[in-house]
C-alpha cells in the first residue's frame, strides 16, 4: 500500500517538474501578439489577370481556413474579368461571321488587294 501511494507522489513530482520545464516557470515576458496576416491583393491592378497571376495567387491562412471575404474578392474580379473576355469574344466571332457573310472570304483578298 505505501509503495502504490509512493509510486504515485513520485509520479506527480516527475509530471510536475517536466510540465515547469516546458511551460517555464512564468517568469519570462509573454510573447508579442502576432500581426494578423492581411490579404495584399496580388492581382495586377493595371492590366488583365493572366494564367500567372492566377497560378501566383495565394491567400493567407486564417484560424478555420481562409478568409471567405478575400476569396471572395479575388473570385469576383476573376468572374467579371471572365465574363468581359466571353463577351469580348463573342463580339468579335460575330463581326468575323458578319464579315464572312458579305462575301469576303477570309483567305483570299479581295479585288485589287495585295498580299
């Protein structure tokens, strides 16, 4: 019986002494808060987001994963500069339809036109 109660007070000074070893007696500063990390967006203000820029793109770990408002962001101005390149590209497949449909063949020049 005594040697199980010695047993066990050995037990919690062994725990006690490794807990104040790791954790530290509390005697030192506390750590500086850490800045949160902010969200530069990385996408080029001044021209067209291209392949790169999207492959380059990395978002700052928040506690639970990511911040929904950053992603949200950069998906937004990805969705509308999408729908514009669409829209782009469609007006000019059908100025190129309409220009094929007033008999002007595209692989040939027309009358007098030189190559």
């Amino acid at each position: 019986m005594y040697m199980f109660l010695f047993l066990v007070v050995a037990l919690a000074v062994v725990v006690a002494a490794v807990t104040l070893a790791v954790v530290g007696g509390g005697e030192s500063a506390p750590l500086p808060e850490a800045a949160p990390e902010r969200y530069d967006d990385p996408l080029p203000p001044d021209r067209p987001v291209g392949r790169a820029d999207v492959e380059a793109l990395r978002f700052p770990l928040a506690v639970r994963g990511y911040r929904m408002a950053d992603v949200d962001d950069a998906l937004g101005r990805l969705g509308a500069e999408i729908a514009e390149r669409d829209s782009r590209i469609a007006d000019l497949e059908a100025a190129l339809a309409g220009s094929r449909g007033h008999g002007v063949p595209m692989d040939k020049p027309a009358d007098g036109e030189q190559r």
